[in-house]
C-alpha cells in the first residue's frame, strides 16, 4: 500500500463536517490545541493526535459507552500477547526484563498497537497514519488501509493470493469475504478481559460458526468424521504460508530504532498442538515459525533470552489461505506416509530442538502410509 | 388594550434577546473552529504547510531497517 502524501494525511474532507455526525463535534473536543492562535506552532500546542489512545472513554465513550468501557481490554489495544510471549523467555533477572520489556519493547514493538481511531478514521500509525477518508468515521473498517496495513506480510499475502505461485484464501477468491466476516466488532472491540495470549480468546471465529453442516455429527464427508477433534481444520484446508526465522532490533548510529529480519520462507508443517484444550482439542495442527532468536535483543542487554526453551519457535498456526482441495487432502495417501509434511527433529536446527520438543512429531507417532 | 400591547412589546423583546444570545454563542463557536477548518480542509494550505515542516524534520525511520516486520 502506497503511504500518503504529508498533506493527505491531515486533509479533512469538508463534507465531513455535514454529513458525518462526528463532524458535528468541535475539532477543539477532541484534538485539544488552540483555534484562536495565528501561528502553527501556537495553535497545534497540545494537540492529540489520536484522541481515541491510550483513553477512549472521555472522546469515543462520551457516546460509545459500552464498547469504550471493554475496548481498553482488546489485543489489538494492549498487545498484552507481545509482552507474555517475549516475558516468557526472558532471564528473571528484572533488570532484564525491565530493559526489554519497558525498553526495548517499548521503541520496537508496542506501536503496533490499535485504537478506536487506527480503525475507525485513520489508517495505523505503524503505517505513519493518515485520514482514511477526510476524517469520516468508517463504521467498518476498510481492509486495505486498516487491516493490512498492519496484517501485511502473513495475512495478507495468504488470505489475497499476493505469495507466487498459491492461490488466495477460498473465502475472499469465491465469496469476496473481508477480515469483518469473520473478525466481527465483538472480537476487535475485546469483552472486558485481558488475555495473554491471543488464541485464548474466546470469542474468536471458528469454523463452524458457518460450517455446522459439514463439521456436525450429522456430518457426510467422512474424513470430517475420521478426523475431528484429531486434527485441525488448517491441516487439511491450508496450503504452504510464510515462515519467518529471526529478527534483530537496535538504533542506528543517528539513534533512530531499526529492525531487520532474515528472509522469510514459503513452508507448510504439521506438528503436535502445543496448545490443547477444549476450544483447540486437536492433536495435529498447522505450525508456524515466527521471528524469534536468541539474541533478538542483543543490542539492549546480551542474553536476555535465557528461558529461550520455554515457547516453541514453531507456534501454533491459522493461515488464512483455505482451499476446499488442498495437495495434503486429495487422498488418504496425500497426507498418511508423508513424513515430509511433518515437523521432525531433523527439521529444526539442534539449538532449537529444547524449544520445540512439544511440538515436534516422533517419527513412531506419523500417521501410517494407507493405499 | 396599552397594557396588553406593553407586554406584547416585552415578549418581543425578550425574544429577540434570546436569538441574538444565542447567535453570538453560536458565531464564536464557528470562528472558534474556523481556523481549524479552513486550514484543514485547504488542499493548498496543507501542502505548503507539510512541505516547509518536512524540511524542517530529521527522518523517522532508519535506513538499517532490512526485511518484513
């Protein structure tokens, strides 16, 4: 997606302030600063920005009530998974883990975050922000400019086809579904609850919110009855998605932050589910490994990573690139026999093996070669 | 019939008082957002506006950034 110029990011549709009922609200309420000042520096003193972050109940709750009071609490808002995931592995030395948790984490990571505005009128300020339509509130929020934006290099390029030579997801190729389809404003906007990890939550989509005929007990597609509950749906239905191995943070030498990341990988790897309970009760599951290294944070504080075994690097995965017929489920012999679709101790380098030893699949454990 | 025509001329007034209260509150509102407005909503202005504040600006993002985030 093409930034935008400066000036389109501040451009406010003049309609807006007719048609929109947020245009009937003075600029002032909101955004602060001072419209009797003659200079730009004076009348931008004070300024929010984003008057939905980091509180949203004195801007949007003033008519949004309910959805304000439980937004705080959204992953999108908190990115409570980053912190968890990353504490996880850390030393318990708490000079360690202020120093990439507060730190590091605090330069590199946390602007990720969403808020009621990086949704609903701007694009998100990772992408450097920008009105998405001269300021109108978009009650839904466009795909391209807010969801993508920030769901880019993964989702994205799984979900529209953009990875060469696969295809795009089946529901977006036949239906033209968007994130909201099955992402709805009850999942985004959280419940009140903060989660510390993302697949707890519990409100997230699944497949048989739609599917309940073909997923049912009453079901007639036999490998659906064989395998549920064994095995997870992205077994079956995804194709190979994006793989990504390491990242390193630092500042450059005018100390501005920098990432850089290897170059990722088209892969597709069934492994055990490191993740089993009873909204995930499958035994075999799509993995997927995320950029995590050892000396990620090298630049903050050396060996900061010293419960590195503590999380698989190869997680639990949903990749959104279903198809009905996949090359793993045309026949029983296209995924049985195969160990090559198998996450295997050869598969993962020896420095790893420790992280991955729960999801990894014991060559005796390989569904058997069937005719 | 003088003291009915009096308390007409009082209401009337009253009335326009009212109005003028409220269009003077009404006025300093719109000058109030005015200078957000016209500044904001002036391709023009904006482009000038951005351009002299991006001279001005060191970059935001470093150069030694390499891969997908």
């Amino acid at each position: 997606m093409a930034p935008l110029e400066p000036y389109e990011k501040v451009l406010v549709d003049e309609d807006f302030l007719e048609d929109d009922p947020h245009g009937e609200i003075a600029c002032v309420d909101c955004h602060g600063g001072n419209p009797e000042a003659s200079s730009f520096e004076e009348a931008h003193k004070g300024v929010v920005k984003d008057p939905s972050w980091p509180d949203p109940a004195k801007t949007c709750g003033e008519c949004h009530e309910k959805i304000a009071a439980v937004g705080g609490s959204s992953p999108h808002f908190t990115l409570a998974s980053f912190r968890s995931v990353v504490g996880a592995r850390l030393s318990d030395d708490p000079h360690v883990r202020k120093k990439v948790l507060d730190e590091a984490m605090g330069i590199h990571c946390y602007h990720c975050h969403s808020s009621c505005g990086a949704c609903h009128v701007s694009r998100p300020e990772e992408v450097e922000g920008g009105l998405v339509e001269g300021h109108y509130f978009q009650k839904t929020p466009p795909m391209a400019t807010n969801c993508t934006s920030c769901h880019g290099s993964r989702v994205e390029k799984e979900y529209l086809g953009k990875n060469k030579g696969l295809p795009p997801d089946v529901h977006y190729a036949k239906r033209g579904m968007k994130c909201v389809a099955c992402h709805k404003g009850g999942e985004m906007h959280g419940t009140g609850k903060t989660y510390d990890y993302r697949y707890k939550v519990e409100n997230l989509p699944k497949c048989e919110d739609c599917h309940k005929e073909v997923l049912g007990a009453k079901s007639k597609v036999k490998a659906h009855k064989i395998h549920k509950d064994k095995v997870s749906c992205h077994v079956c239905h995804s194709v190979a998605y994006k793989n990504c191995y390491n990242c390193h943070v630092g500042k450059d030498a005018q100390g501005l932050p920098y990432f850089k990341t290897e170059k990722s990988e088209l892969g597709f790897k069934i492994g055990l589910n490191p993740l089993r309970d009873s909204r995930h009760p499958y035994r075999f599951v799509t993995l997927r490994h995320v950029p995590v290294n050892p000396s990620i944070f090298d630049y903050y504080v050396k060996d900061a990573m010293a419960n590195f075994d503590r999380l698989p690097t190869w997680k639990f995965a949903t990749p959104h690139n279903i198809q009905r017929v996949t090359p793993q489920n045309k026949k029983c012999s296209s995924c049985h026999g195969r160990k090559e679709l198998f996450l295997l101790e050869d598969d993962v380098p020896p420095e790893e093996r420790a992280a991955n030893r729960a999801v990894i699949v014991p060559e005796d454990e390989l569904p058997k070669a069937r005719r | 019939m003088e003291g009915k025509g009096g308390q007409k001329r009082v209401a009337l007034v009253t009335a326009f008082f009212f109005i003028a209260v409220f269009s003077l509150i009404q006025l300093g509102r719109a000058q109030e957002e005015s200078s957000c407005v016209k500044c904001h909503t002036s391709p023009k202005t904006l482009i000038e506006l951005t351009r002299a504040l991006a001279a001005k600006k060191p970059p935001k993002k470093s150069a030694e950034t390499k891969g997908e985030g």
